[in-house]
C-alpha cells in the first residue's frame, strides 16, 4: 500500500461533476480530503490523499486527468530548513495535524511530513520565516 | 561558608572553578543537598533565547567626504533615528522597512549586518557650513562602519504571561498566532534556564554585570524599561506575571548571528530574537536554592488576548512544568501550548558561557549598584491640555 498527497486543479466544466468517489469504487483507492474550495464556475482546488496499491493509483491519476484535472504531487514540496530553525516552537501553537513537534530529548522542531495536511498555517506563524510552502495555495 | 565575587573569580582565573547550568544544578541539589552543592559549585550559568522587541543598535558611519549632518537616514530602506549628532544613529529591532513593509525591518537589519552582508545606507541633510554635504548613497557592512553597539532598553524579562483567545477569531499577536476559542496559549520564558528567575530578587544581578550578549560579552547597563520589581511573588521569591527587566549594552561587531535573529510576526510586525546568558554566583546556600528552581515551582498567569484593555482579565494560573508538557486546561479546556521563546537555544547559551567561565576567558563582575526594587510601572492617561 502506497500513500501520497496530490494537489488537483479542476477546470470548470468538471466541478458538477462526481470524480473523487470513482477513485473509491472503481480504482479501490481511499482518499482523504484535507482541504478543498470550490466556487461556482471557477477552478476548483483540492488537496487530496490517497492510499492505495501503486498500479491503483498510477490509473487513479489517469483517470483524474482524463477530465483535464491537473494533478500534482505536493508530498516534497513543503521545506523545513531545520539548520536555520531555532526551535522556538511559534509553529507549533498553530499545528492542528501533529507534523510539527518539540522533541522533548534535544528541543529540537521537528517535522513529520507524512502527518501534514499542508494547511501552511506554520508557514505564517514562523518568525524566521524557515517553513516554506512552495505548492500552490489553496486559499489565503 | 560564603564566598565573594572576588574569589569565585580567583578560582575562575586558575581554572578551578566549578560551572553548572541552571538545568544540571536541579538534579545535584537533589542528589547533594544544598549545603554541600554551595560549597562545591562557584557558578551557575542561565540562558534565554527570545523575541525581545526592546532592542536596538547605535551604529556610528565614520565620517564621509565632504561630511554630512545625516538628519534623516535609512538601512535597506528601514527608518534609523537620526536626531544624534552628525553620524549616530539607533536602528530599532521593530522599526518596518518602507518598501517591504513587515516582511523586513530592524531585526533583520542587525541580523544581515552580523552575517556579513552589504547594507544600504541613504541618508538626507540641509546641509550645514561644517557639514556641506546634502544626500549621501553608500553602502556600509558590520566590519566598514566606526561602532556598532547593541543597546537594548528592555531584555530578559522575568517572567512573561500565556497569552490566549477567547473570541471568534484568529489573533495576531508578538505572541503568535492566537487561535479563536482557546484554540492554543502562548507562553515565552525559559524557566528554570531563565536569568532573572534564577535570582529572583536580584541579589547578584545588578548595574555592570558581565553577561553572554548576542554570542558575545555585554553589561547589564540598567534596570530595563517597564522594571516592576513590585508584582506578586510566591514564597520562592519568583514573580508570576512578568516583573524586573534589563537594559542591556554590548559591542554588536562581536556578537554572532547563531544568537541575534530578526524575526516576523505575521500581522504584528518584526523583532528581534536576542540570547541573553547572564552567570549567577554561588555565594551561598539561599543562591543555590534560588538556582535550583524547578520548572514546576516556577507560576505565571494566563491573560485573554482577545479583551483590548490595558488591563486583560486572567484566566488562572499555570507553572512551567505544564506549559512544556503541551497541553494545559482553560476553563475546564485542554488547550495546546506552545514556547515562542527556545529552550534549545536557551540551554545551548548557558553551556557556552559555561565554558567560557570554565577556560578562564569570563570573569564575573560585582555590580556596580543594585537594580532597583521600588520601581513602579505607571501607566499612561489620556489626559487633554485643560484638564
């Protein structure tokens, strides 16, 4: 079993349309929506996690972008420059999702990016500005 | 048996003093006692790394040709108060760069002069007949001006309150960010590391004291702006909301960047992240009770951020050992905490001036005159001309 998180981007035409549950029925995929905003006849955004075997998911992306709904890969692209941390712990007081941690051994910052639910509240809250999400964004 | 400053620094001197953390000290009182742990250990060094606002840097240029009376100046595009003579001049740790807004200021200033990089320099004149010149453009680095001398008016707060939310919306705030319902508490102190809890009534800490400054030595100069040597203390002498501060002096070219950061506070605006380490002598056995306080033995209070009073009204009473345990309860809520200030780096400050007590290299300094115990903080009224 695989588990990956994917950023999606719908175009218009799509938005009234049943995609996501496909993912469950016919591709045996068990998605987790983290965030999501929709407006009426604009794109709409998503990020989305789904587990499931790795063939199951290639076709799950494939038939995502048979609907032109571009998919991308987000699992690497929020950077925590650890070096440059000092360990403040501002980050913490704004982490619903458990990604961020005070390691209680060294007080060191620590993240987790396999718990993040790159809801980038972090991003704002670092005085340091060492926490960067470099995906789009969802919403402000 | 006491000891005097002058002898702890004798035996610093032949490297025969005895230095432990405000950390290690816990756990040898608990294993020693405390008579014995007076007459083995000489000092005990504390350490806080955290944003403190109240900070700045008196820089001098040196004098340009032809020389200019510099009336309004500007680094990176930041305000530097300039009504000092011709080429002095305060860069303040808070002060917003006019073209980056909040995303810049005089915290990074400070940093970006510590890490060696080229800082612009503008400044405007009326030009005098001793000082012709009307504009100047340059570009300066810690190394090319004069003096560089970090002054900060308000450090190494003992103690500070948690900061909390009890409205419906997110709040911005030098304590971070404030999720609404009790969503999170803030708190910035390091404890038992913290300077001013480990010599609660400032026996030893005073007007000239030695101390770890920004990875370099500086002095305590003062007592800080807003001292309030007068708020509420338990039996252990340690105050529960925040009470004596430190105005603090050092030279900036000797200081590092791993122990001054600029900092941002989203929807606030910018500061300065400052390590302060400041060495308490073992001179008896009411110094090593005062050095051995615990985390759970060390109280402050929790303030709703939400109310926008002078005076916000609190929310109980919580200690340290609860606040880093990471979770602390509200009005019967479990609410997570988190530090704005770090312990790591608060520990890693108390081991280097450790060392340097142990190599011989820092001596202590009796102060001069004690820090002042009657200060009041007054508030300010709004008072008009007719009244």
């Amino acid at each position: 079993m695989n588990k990956i998180k994917i950023i999606l981007t719908f175009p218009k035409e799509t938005i009234n349309k049943p995609i996501i549950c496909h993912l469950n029925t016919d591709y045996k995929l068990i998605s987790n929506i983290l965030r999501a905003k929709v407006m009426p006849r604009e794109v709409g955004k998503m990020v989305l996690e789904i587990e499931g075997e790795e063939k199951n998911i290639e076709e799950g992306i494939k038939y995502l972008e048979s609907f032109g709904i571009e998919v991308i890969p987000v699992s690497k692209e929020i950077k925590f420059n650890e070096e440059e941390c000092v360990s403040c712990g501002a980050c913490l007081a704004v982490c619903a999702s458990g990604a961020l941690t005070l390691d209680q051994e060294s007080y060191q910052v620590r993240f987790d990016r396999d718990l993040c639910i790159l809801c980038e509240h972090c991003v704002r809250a670092c005085p340091l500005r060492v926490i960067e999400a470099t995906f789009d964004e969802i919403e402000r | 048996m006491a000891k005097t400053f002058a002898e702890i620094n004798d035996k610093i001197k032949k490297g025969e003093a005895v230095v432990v953390t405000a950390q290690e000290i816990i756990d040898l009182v608990e294993k020693d006692g405390v008579e014995k742990v007076a007459k083995d250990v000489d000092v005990v060094t504390t350490g806080t790394f955290g944003p403190m606002c109240s900070s700045g840097a008196i820089l001098n240029f040196g004098h340009s040709d032809p020389p200019v009376k510099m009336q309004e100046v500007w680094l990176n595009d930041v305000p530097a108060y300039a009504g000092l003579a011709a080429v002095d001049v305060y860069i303040g740790a808070t002060e917003l760069s006019k073209t980056r807004g909040m995303d810049y200021g005089g915290g990074h200033v400070i940093e970006d002069l510590l890490s060696g990089k080229k800082i612009c320099l503008r400044a405007i004149s009326c030009g005098t007949d001793c000082y012709p010149r009307k504009e100047i453009t340059t570009h300066i680095t810690l190394d090319s001006i004069n003096q560089a001398i970090l002054f900060n008016p308000r450090n190494a707060y003992q103690n500070y309150c948690v900061a909390t939310n009890s409205s419906n919306r997110v709040l911005h705030t030098y304590m971070g960010i404030l999720l609404p319902h009790f969503g999170n508490a803030t708190y910035s102190t390091s404890g038992q590391l913290s300077p001013l809890i480990n010599d609660p009534l400032y026996r030893t800490v005073g007007i000239g004291t030695r101390i770890f400054l920004g990875g370099g030595v500086g002095y305590v100069a003062f007592e800080g702006t807003q001292h309030n040597p007068g708020a509420e203390r338990l039996d252990n002498g340690v105050p529960i909301s925040p009470a004596g501060t430190l105005a603090l002096i050092g030279d900036l070219k000797k200081m590092s960047r791993n122990y001054l950061r600029g900092a941002v506070f989203e929807k606030y605006g910018v500061s300065l992240f400052v390590g302060v380490g400041i060495p308490i002598p073992i001179l008896d056995e009411e110094m090593v009770k005062y050095t051995s306080i615990k985390n759970e033995n060390i109280y402050t209070t929790i303030y709703d951020y939400s109310v926008e009073k002078r005076s916000k009204p609190t929310l109980g009473r919580v200690n340290y050992e609860q606040l880093r345990s990471g979770e602390i309860k509200i009005n019967g809520k479990n609410v997570p905490t988190a530090s704005m200030s770090s312990y790591k780096k608060a520990l890693d400050i108390a081991e280097v001036l450790k060392q340097w007590i142990q190599e011989g290299k820092f001596l202590l300094q009796e102060p001069i005159e004690k820090l002042s115990t009657t200060q009041i903080f007054k508030p300010l009224e709004i008072i008009g001309n007719t009244e």
